[in-house]
C-alpha cells in the first residue's frame, strides 16, 4: 500500500498517492493499533508526500503524531532504535524551511538530551546522535552560524567513527567523508581555505576506500574549487581537467558536466573566454539531453554562455542567448516565485541577482551600438519590479476579500500545483521519457486549475498581465494619463564579465510618447553621489531653520548635475512625469531639486512617484464610497486597565469599527511571524515618546473638511483611543489618516551569531507607535504582544486595504525604510502598499508639528475641491510655503518632507 502511494506520488498523482495514504493508515491503526512503530512511519512517508504538495500544516500535523508515537511507546529515555528520531529530524526540516529556528533547536536538543540519558547499545545511539547532530549543524549553516556548526561537526565524525563495526568500513568511510563535506563548506564561509583544502583532501582518501565508480569525483572539483578560491589558478585548472577527463573515460555525464561547468569559471577569471565557451557548451548539451527544457540549471547554463559570448565581442550572438535565459527564468518564477514566502521569495533574488546586474553592465556597454538593448533592459526592470511587490499572500487576500471563497481554494490549488511543475523541472532526470510524461500531467494539471481561476477571479487576471508587461505597454498608457515621458532610475553593480565588480552605476531609461525605444541614459556611479552630494543635500535639507539656504542649494546642484540633468535631453518639452526611483533616491524628495533657471524641479515639471512604471498599467480603481479612518494624538502612557478600557470602547456601538475579516491561515500566522524571538524585543525605539498634541487639532480639522465635502468619516480616534486595534480592524476605508509617531531601526552593524533572522527583517524594524506603546518599548528584551501599541511594517502589509485610495502616514521618517538593489524600500511604504492601499504620502524625514498640520489642512482642501493627489499635494506645499515666506522661514525642511507615491 505504501509503495503504491510512493508510486503515485512520484508520477505526480498526488491526489490518488494521498488517498492511498490515508487508506494505509487506517489500514495500520486497524491491524496494529494507534501506539505502533509501523504506524509512525506511515506517517513519516504521509508527511513527506504532504511536503511535496506544499501542504505543511498537514505535514507537521502527521510528523507530530509520529513523534508523539515513538516518545510514548518507545521512551526517550532507551533510544536503541536508530531509526526513532527521523520523524524529528524531518519535523525540525520543516520548521527550518519555515523560518522557526527556535522550534527546529529545541525539538533537536531535547532529542539530544534524551540520547545523552539513553541506556541501550551504544552503536545505534551513537549513529542517532550523529543524525541530530548534522540537522543541527544545516540549521546553523542557514542562520550563519559557522562557528558553532565545526565542533557538532567534529563530534558527528567521531561518532560515526566508533559506530560501525567490522565488514562496514566502506560505509563508516562514506558516512565521515560526507560530514566532512560539511566541514569543508563551514571552513569556506569562514575563508579558511588552507583547513579546507587539508579536509577535502582527507574526504578524496575516504572516498577512495569507500569504493563506487568515481566516488571521489565530487571531493576533487571541491578541491578544485578551494584551489581556485585561493588564486592558485593553474593548479585549480589541472585538477578539474584530471575531474573531466576521469569522468568521460567511467562515462559519467553528469560529473562531466560538474567539471565542464567548474573549468568554465576558471577560464571566465583569467578572461579566457573562447575556452569557457567550448566547456559552457559541452555542459549545456548534457543537460539538454539529461533534462527538461525549462530546467532552471538549463537557464543558468544559457546565461553563462551568454557572457562567454559577449566577452569575445560577439554582442548580436549573446542578445538572443541572454533572451532565453531570462525567457527561462521568467517561467521559473512564475512557476512558484508568487506562491513563496516573502523571505523565500527574497532569497531566490538574491540567488538570481547577479543576473540582472549582468546584463544590466552589458547593456549599458552595447547600448549605443544596439538601441534595442535599452528597450530588453526596461523590459527586465518592469518584471523584476514586478516581482517583488507580488506575493501569494497579497493576492489570497485581494480575492479573499472578493467573497469567493472557490476562487481562493483554486490560489491555493494552483501553489502547490506550479510549485510541484518547479520542482520536477529541476531534476537531473527531469529529461527522461517517464519524467517528460509526469512533467507534461503536471503541466497539464497547473494549466486546468490556471483556466478555472482566470474565469473566476479578475484578480488574478490582473495580476496576470501585469507579469508580462513591456516598455510598449507602458508608452501605450502616457496618452490616456495625461502624461508625457516616464523614467526609471535603475541603480545595478557593475560586472566585468562574471565578475562584480567594487562599483555601483546609476542609469535612467526614458521613455516619452513619442520613443521608437527608450533611451539609456548613463548617470554617475554611486560612489561618487551617494557619499558626497546627496548626503549633503539630505543633511542640509534636515537641519531646520538654521540652515542658511545657500547651502541648500550648493548640495541641490550636485544633485542635479549628477541625476537631473543629464536626462534634460531625452526628456525634452515633457511636463507630466512618472518617476521610478532606486537607490539612495527613494530617500529623498527629488522635487526639491533646482533645476538650471534656478526654479525646483517639482515648480519645472509635474512629478509623480511611482514604485515602477509597471503601475501605470494598473487598471483604473476609484476609491469607494465617502468614509475615512483619522488616528492621531495617542496617549502613549496607558496602564494595563486604561488599555483594557480603551479595547473595549471600540465595541461600543456609537464607536464599533467592523471587524476586518481574517483570511484563513494568514492573519495569524503573520503576526507571530511579525513579533521579534523570545527574549529579543525591539530594539528601537527607546526613551520617553513625546505627546503630539498638534495631530490632535491636525485630525479634528481633516474630519470638519471631509464632513463640509460630504464625506462620512468616523470620529477620529484619539488618545486613549487611538489603538494600534482600530488599524487592524479597519476594512478598506478609501482613506486611511494616521498621525503618529513613525520609526525605521537601522539595520545593526553586529549581528548576534545566535539570533533570529527575523530580529534583522527590515519589515519588523519600522513601524507606528500608537496608543499604550510606551510600555512596551520600556520591555525591551522580552516578547511583545499582538496589540501592544507598536504596529510594525510587517503587521501592516497584513492589513485589509483593498480599495483604499490613500495612506496618509502623518508622522516623522515614515518613507524611510531599508533599500534593496533593484527591489525598493522595506518599510512603511512597501507594508501600505502590499496591503491593497493605491497611494501613500509619507515623510523623508522627522517633520515639524506645526507645519505637517497646515500642510495636511491645505492637502486634503485642494484634494476635496478636485484636484488629483499629486496636485493636491504640490500645491499645498506652495502654499505652506508661501505662509513660510511670509514669516521669514522659508526652508524645504519645514515645508518639503512629505512625497506622495502611487496614483
């Protein structure tokens, strides 16, 4: 019965493997009973199907069961079935994929502690103990924690020294070379490459006496490797050519392939490119006859011998490679990139990072020569951008909040559907005729459940189209905007070839309605801006009142020598902007640049930030209804009743807000997720949090102006009552108006080895401080709770704001946030956005009372009269401005700070 499941599972039946697993546990409980190793590990092989379908609540449930089994029948206190911990093993696996590091440890030390009490033969503990001290040694490879992985390391070779006894040599010799493998990487990440080399030379010896045809390729390359990481080229060279040539005379293809592969990047760092390109293309014809198409190593593989190309000169022959590498990545991600984890999902780009600054280098050197090349690099930079802000929880809760809940089974369906497609696709078989025919059901089935959820689920369709725009769609929409140029700043690192280099680069690509292509326009390199002249800028524009204006403008033009105005050109007679920033300007408000006529850059064009360019293909959403939430004023100081108090005034039925609905499974699983590791609370901000006073008067006056435009807000929340609970029960109000105090935590400078990634997420370290928030910040070091004052980025991206129309964020810093190359702001900002809100106005740095409170009175005077936002907003910095002027206080830090991104 088993093996049939196993068997259906592997041809990508799941739903027949699942029912044959279901019927074989029954079948167990029957025969043996509910207590029964043989139970245990049906349960063990269930979970791993229901690993593979992407169902891990139901696969922790099982492996739970089958944990408790064998503690309870077997005793932790006589481990002599070596066997007994794999459910645990497994179990804190799949805490690790999800980011719970203190469960995975924990679960494997008590398994330890019980080993270490044991009483029966030392053989089979020994070989446990060796088990759980390895899946701990991958835990503190995934939290870097190096260090602390060599002496568990160490201790498993020991073990497994004294576990096997006389006619298992070959095995003991394959179980200490393979944990040395171990070793050897932890000494890389380390940069101890001499312990390294001394390692992966006793792991040859081993795999030598182990026996297996080639069994000590792999240890060789590793050498290799280690060789080539040491500058010793010529010996690297010679080892990987003895690799090849021993694996073409055994014909083992995919070690040929592996030592192609690994002499290819040694060829690339002498700058041998014609030799990297004959073994990139011996490697690419093995995977092509040993896997699938689409394979994701067949698209890395096409990438590298696009570069090899391209280092020869040969720009027109690398373009169409190069097209199908991104053309494969394109249908990888799109595959599983949407259905994966924000942390999972940022982890890919990182691992696929070096592509797009690769040909981002390439682009900018051929550019000139080849104009098309500017319109590719736009393409790429849509779709990159595109792929950050989309995510499967986003779009769970878009159709979520639609009321279809079919539409939401199918977003699910299709997860685990594509995920399954992604996997397959990335095996080294993936190429044979049995593995052709699972692929083509699996596809098969993806393409069935895509059809159901396209005639359900306008969503999704949107979402959809929006993964395949180009540069033409965007130039189509300027017309219809009133808009005429678009321009994407892009900030990449510099490649030489494979190589990256020290230097950072800023390019714009423009396009205007009137653009056969968009042009690349070459900027400056980060270095030179990012130290100097707008760190300048920022510190003179933040300095308040003091600050001779002069100065102002000194920083501002080199500025705009270095950003504006090298564009000038390309723009030409444009008005109407849309702007997509990267790098150090998503820090700043551009339009407080002047330009060569001495005028501001927001007084000489209509600027309009957006995330990316991809957001004018948006399709046309008025906010509805008249109603809007306004939050300012908290009392930071509440004790345990007064809060109490102020939670149970919101179900007062003159003052109840509706209860946002709470998607399954996402709600909850988010705000663990979002509170710091036990014993880790939040580290910033500190000290006593001064009264606002002014946002008190700042929404009274919001609420009167809505109320005078017909509008039907509830009474603003203040005080007592101005609880990070009201913004989470809050659904989709067309505006949401918090005036508060913001704060981004810089990431630390030194990490504590033994801590949480979660403690470094730059979504837990930004966030609003509302009502009873002090309190918490005075526990720093333990555990905060779900509702106690502190709404961090990450439990806003959670909340319910499909078809909001616009987040004020009325409080100090809130634009800032941590940047990531090509992938915009962690903050705030992205937690609104994600969240369904259209635009955000937020601040780039700490702004004064006062003046935010005038110039949020003029901002929603001329929004209500029926000016657009962005209008709105310009015009209501003129004239808070003028006020200023009038007062002899005319300084952008007083009257500049707040930018408004979206639509």
């Amino acid at each position: 019965m088993l093996l049939g499941a196993q068997t259906g599972g592997g041809e990508a039946d799941y739903g027949r493997a699942e029912a044959l697993f279901r019927r074989a546990v029954r079948i167990a409980e029957r025969a043996v009973g509910t207590e029964d190793a043989g139970l245990a590990e049906a349960l063990l092989n269930f979970a791993g199907l229901y690993r593979a379908e992407l169902k891990e609540r139901e696969a922790e449930a099982a492996l739970l069961r089958a944990v408790g089994i064998h503690e309870r029948i077997m005793g932790l206190q006589t481990s002599e079935d070596p066997l007994m911990h794999s459910p645990r093993i497994q179990l804190a696996a799949l805490y690790q994929q999800q980011g719970r590091f203190d469960e995975a440890e924990a679960l494997l030390q008590r398994a330890l502690a019980a080993i270490e009490k044991g009483t029966g033969p030392t053989a089979p503990r020994n070989f446990a103990t060796s088990q759980l001290l390895m899946a701990l040694v991958y835990l503190r490879e995934q939290q870097g924690r190096y260090a602390d992985a060599e002496p568990l390391i160490r201790r498993a070779v020991d073990l497994a020294s004294s576990t096997w006894g006389l006619g298992w040599g070959k095995v003991k010799n394959a179980a200490i070379a393979s944990f040395l493998s171990d070793l050897a990487f932890v000494y890389i990440q380390q940069g101890r490459y001499a312990d390294a080399e001394r390692t992966d030379l006793r792991i040859i010896e081993l795999r030598r006496k182990a026996g297996g045809r080639g069994g000590d390729l792999y240890a060789r390359a590793a050498l290799a490797d280690v060789y080539e990481r040491q500058g010793q080229h010529a010996k690297a060279e010679v080892t990987m050519q003895d690799v090849l040539r021993r694996a073409e005379q055994l014909r083992l293809p995919w070690h040929m392939r592996n030592a192609a592969m690994t002499l290819s990047y040694i060829q690339f760092e002498q700058r041998k490119y014609a030799e990297a390109e004959s073994l990139i293309r011996q490697e690419l014809k093995i995977e092509q006859d040993a896997m699938a198409a689409d394979s994701p190593i067949i698209g890395a593989t096409l990438f590298g011998l696009a570069l090899a190309v391209a280092g020869q000169g040969r720009s027109a022959e690398a373009e169409p490679l190069f097209d199908r590498s991104f053309a494969n990545l394109r249908r990888q991600l799109q595959f599983f990139f949407t259905y994966m984890s924000e942390s999972d999902r940022l982890k890919v780009l990182d691992n696929v990072a070096y592509r797009f600054a690769a040909y981002f280098s390439f682009a900018d050197r051929v550019h000139q020569a080849d104009p098309a090349t500017a319109g590719r690099m736009y393409d790429l930079v849509l779709w990159h951008k595109g792929l950050v802000v989309r995510s499967i929880e986003a779009l769970r809760r878009r159709i979520a909040n639609a009321g279809d809940p079919a539409a939401l089974a199918l977003v699910d369906e299709l997860a685990a559907r594509r995920a399954q497609l992604a996997a397959a696709m990335a095996e080294p078989t993936a190429g044979s005729a049995a593995s052709r025919a699972r692929l083509a059901r699996l596809q098969q089935q993806a393409n069935d459940v895509e059809r159901r959820l396209v005639d359900r689920s306008q969503a999704f369709v949107d979402d959809r189209q929006q993964q395949n725009a180009t540069w033409r769609d965007v130039r189509g929409r300027l017309a219809a905007l009133g808009a005429d140029a678009a321009v994407e700043f892009v900030r990449f690192r510099v490649y030489d070839g494979v190589k990256p280099t020290p230097e950072y680069r800023y390019v714009a690509l423009v396009l205007t309605r009137a653009s056969e292509q968009p042009l690349l326009v070459r900027l400056v390199d980060a270095a030179r801006v990012e130290d100097a002249s707008v760190q300048g800028y920022l510190q003179t524009l933040t300095r308040g009142a003091g600050e001779p204006s002069a100065s102002v403008i000194v920083a501002a033009d080199s500025f705009y020598e270095a950003f504006w105005k090298p564009i000038e050109a390309a723009i030409g007679p444009a008005r109407r902007i849309y702007v997509a920033t990267d790098g150090v300007l998503n820090q700043m408000a551009i339009g407080l640049t002047p330009v060569a006529d001495g005028r501001l850059l927001m007084d000489a064009y209509d600027l309009r930030l957006v995330n990316s360019t991809v957001d004018l293909l948006q399709p046309p959403r008025e906010g509805e209804g008249r109603n809007a939430l306004l939050v300012g004023n908290p009392r930071f100081k509440l004790d345990a009743a007064e809060h109490r108090a102020a939670v149970a005034s919101l179900d007062d039925p003159a003052h109840a807000l509706p209860a946002a609905p709470i998607v399954a499974g996402l709600r909850e699983e988010g705000l663990r997720a979002a509170s710091p590791p036990e014993g880790h609370g939040r580290p910033c901000p500190s000290g006593e949090l001064a009264p606002l006073e002014q946002t008190e008067t700042e929404v009274d006056e919001i609420f009167s102006t809505l109320g005078e435009s017909g509008w039907t807000p509830a009474s603003p929340y203040t005080g007592a009552r101005a609880l990070e609970e009201v913004v989470k029960r809050v659904r989709h109000p067309r505006v949401l108006h918090l005036a508060t105090h913001g704060f981004f935590c810089p990431d630390p400078e030194e990490r504590d080895s033994g801590s949480d990634p979660a403690r470094e997420d730059p979504m837990l370290r930004s966030g609003l401080l509302f009502a009873g928030s002090q309190a918490a910040l005075e526990r720093a070091g333990t555990t905060p709770s779900a509702d106690d004052g502190v709404l961090t980025a990450y439990e806003a991206s959670l909340l319910d704001l499909q078809g909001t129309e616009l987040v004020v964020l009325s409080a100090c810093s809130t634009g800032l946030g941590q940047e990531r190359a090509g992938e915009g702001v962690f903050g705030l900002r992205r937690a609104f956005q994600e969240a369904g809100a259209r635009a955000v106005l937020m601040s780039m740095w700490p702004v004064p009372d006062r003046e935010t409170r005038q110039l949020m009175t003029f901002f929603y005077r001329h929004w209500l009269a029926g000016e657009d936002k962005h209008d709105a907003l310009r015009h209501a910095q003129h004239d808070l401005r003028a006020l200023l002027q009038q007062e002899g206080r005319d300084r952008p830090y007083l009257w500049g700070g707040f930018v408004l991104v979206g639509r």
